[in-house]
C-alpha cells in the first residue's frame, strides 16, 4: 500500500509521513527494550552489571547465576538500546554508573526498570482486552496472576524511599501524633508494606489494612508477622462497604481509589470511617482530568495504556464506574468535597514524581 492510497484526495506531506514512520519504529522498539530491562530486573541482571568491571558475557552469566546463552542474547539487545556499552576488540560489556542508578535495586525509589514489569504484566491480558474492546465489561483481578506482586514491587519501591520522611509530614502535625499513638487504617493496602512499616516506626499507633484480596492480605499478615509486629493488622474487606464509623485518626489509600468499582462509595465509607477531625491521605496517580494537559507527562501513554489494560477494566470488570488511572486532580478534589471532606490540599513531591498527594480533613 502507498500513501495515496490512504489519502487519494488529499496531499501529504512525504517526509512529515517518513518522519512519523520513523517515530513508529521508535516505539516499537523501544517497547522491546522495556521487555528486556524488566527481564533485567526480575533477574537481577542489573544488579550484577553494576557491581562488575567490563565483562564478557560468561563473566556476567556467572556471576548473576544465569543461563550465558540467554544472558548474552540479552546483553546484545541491552547494547543496541544503548543501555549497556560493549567493547568488541574484548567483547566485554559494561554497565555505564550513570545508568545503574535508574536501573539497580541498590537506587531504591530511582529504580526505573522496575517500572517495565507492569508493561510484561499487561502483555498477559492483551487477548482480553481486545475481546473487551469488541463486548465492552472488563476483567476480574483474578485475570492478572502477577499483579498483586508487580505492584507491591513498584510501590515498595516508592514506599520505602519516601513513606515516612516525606509523606505522612505533609499532613501537619500527623507524625507527632502518631508517636504519641493514634489509630490508622490503610483502604486498598495490597501487599500491606505501607501499614507494616509504618507500624514498625510508630509502635504506640495502632494499624489496619484492608483489601479485598485475600492473596494480598496473606502477604500482608506474614510479613508482619516477619516484622514481630503487634500493632498491624490486617482484613479481607470491601472498602466500599465496610461499616467502620469514627474509629480511626488518620485514614490513607494509596494508588487504591481510581481502580475502584465505586469509588465515590469508598470515599464516603474512608470519611465515615474517620473520627471528626481526622485526616485523609491518599497518592494517586499525577494526572490532570483534561487530556491536553497530560500531553507533556513524559509517561502519559503508560498512563492510559495501564488504565485501559487494568485500572479502568478490573473497575468495568464489577460493573464499577471506570475512572481510568488518568482520572486526574481536577475529579479527584470533587470527588473528596463530596464525600465530605475538607482542607483539600494536593502536594507534588518530588522524591515521587508518579503521584500526588492529597491531604484533606473530617470536620
Ligand atoms: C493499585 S493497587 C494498590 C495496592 C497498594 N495500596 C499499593 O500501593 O501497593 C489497588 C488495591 O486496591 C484493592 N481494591 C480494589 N478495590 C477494592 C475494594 N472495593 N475493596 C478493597 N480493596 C480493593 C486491590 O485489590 C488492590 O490491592
């Protein structure tokens, strides 16, 4: 097919044509490079890399425990990305210092390969959501076997790296109070890594996360138990319909309301569930509800892509609303004034550049 074949009537431009071809075959392979840095990730080829001189591929099979046939296949691709440099005279390969700070685990939050997993994850679904496409509806969690572990990978990164110094201080005052002890329940906690560390660091506060999947709470209730924890505990529970009222100082939900069925409904339980005068903290996704205004997020497709291939579909999945992952501050800030709270304040952080954060209050 040519070019007028797809515009008979109308004159193109050849080279904007040409220009964007090019831009095309970027993206594709740039979504081959993404396949591999996760590989690199899940195993732990990166962390290798980055404690090794220039080595031959044997050198680097070796010393991460792996197959050399399928690492050197690899290191090849991770070349032509110019991810990792290669000396051909010695055909050794080397991991630039530079570009192990985004991909080693040793970087904690500014570990960026970790971030490729979720891109595998969805691969899985693509025949479904397709079907989807065609039926409408969506697909149960249960559709995605790797979820619950790819998110806690990429939360915990998150979490660990921010949490406690940058996070709860933006509620003021909210830190003291939790050294002096107050109540807390995590909506939507997944693997529950926020709950068990922040009860690890707040001894005299008491914790409760709740998530309706049961694999989830199951991590959650042994890693604590890991942890020697007796202040955290956790529940299989649908949030939107837990009946908790007044219970807790400090209610927080992070990345665990725009991929609800109802969200409107787990906002008003989270501020029944809050004492008068108690605190919401939630992340979510950075996003603006406008489109235009997401063009400049430079992971703004990864953005619509998660959401069409899970956040909007396990909503849809339950007859739910489909907010989608970019429902943005704008709805996000409605949505809490209508649930009642007040004191809406968004935060950008820096240390997490994925999310916002919103602070707001029961009156
Ligand atoms: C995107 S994950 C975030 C998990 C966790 N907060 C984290 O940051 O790793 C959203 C979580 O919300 C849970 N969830 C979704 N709808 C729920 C509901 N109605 N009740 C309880 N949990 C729900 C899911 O099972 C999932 O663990």
């Amino acid at each position: 097919m040519t070019t007028t074949d797809i515009a008979p009537r109308t004159s193109i431009d050849p080279a904007a044509a040409e220009e964007f071809a090019g831009r095309v075959l970027t993206i594709f392979d740039n979504a081959a490079a993404a396949l591999m840095i996760s590989i690199g990730h899940q195993t732990g080829l990166f962390d290798t890399l980055t404690g090794l001189r220039p080595a031959t591929s044997r050198d680097v099979a070796d010393a991460a425990g792996l197959d050399e046939r399928y690492v050197r296949e690899w290191l090849k691709a991770m070349t032509t990305a110019r991810v990792v440099g290669y000396d051909p005279e010695a055909q050794t390969y080397r991991l630039p210092t530079e570009h192990a700070v985004s991909l080693s685990r040793a970087s904690g939050p500014k570990n960026l390969a970790v971030l490729t997993t979720f891109i595998s994850m969805l691969g899985e679904v693509e025949p479904a959501i397709v079907e989807c496409f065609r039926t409408g509806g969506g697909l149960p969690y249960s559709a995605y076997p790797r979820f619950h572990e790819t998110m806690a990978g990429v939360s915990g990164a998150a979490v660990d790296g921010a949490l406690l110094d940058v996070l709860l201080p933006l509620a003021p005052g909210l830190v003291d109070r939790l050294r002096r002890g107050i109540d807390v329940l995590d909506v939507g906690c997944g693997r529950g890594h926020a709950v068990n560390l922040m009860a690890g660091a707040f001894p005299a506060s008491r914790f409760i996360g709740y998530d309706f999947s049961e694999e989830a709470i199951g991590w959650a209730r042994d890693e604590a138990a890991e942890l020697g924890l007796t202040n955290a505990g956790f529940e299989v529970v649908d949030v939107a319909r837990m009946r908790d009222s007044g219970r807790y100082d400090l209610v927080t939900a992070f990345d665990a309301i725009h991929d609800q069925a109802d969200p409107a409904g787990a906002l008003a339980a989270a501020f029944r569930a809050l004492r008068s005068g108690g605190t919401f903290l939630a992340g979510d996704v950075k996003a603006s509800s406008n489109l235009e205004d997401n063009l400049g997020i430079p992971w703004g497709t990864y953005i619509y892509t998660v959401s069409t291939m899970h956040c909007m579909s396990v909503s849809l999945g339950l007859d739910g609303a489909g907010l989608g992952t970019g429902w943005g501050h704008q709805l996000a800030s409605s949505m809490l004034a209508g649930a009642g709270f007040t004191d809406v304040k968004v935060n950008e952080v820096e240390a997490e550049p994925f999310n916002l954060y919103y602070v707001a209050r029961k009156p």
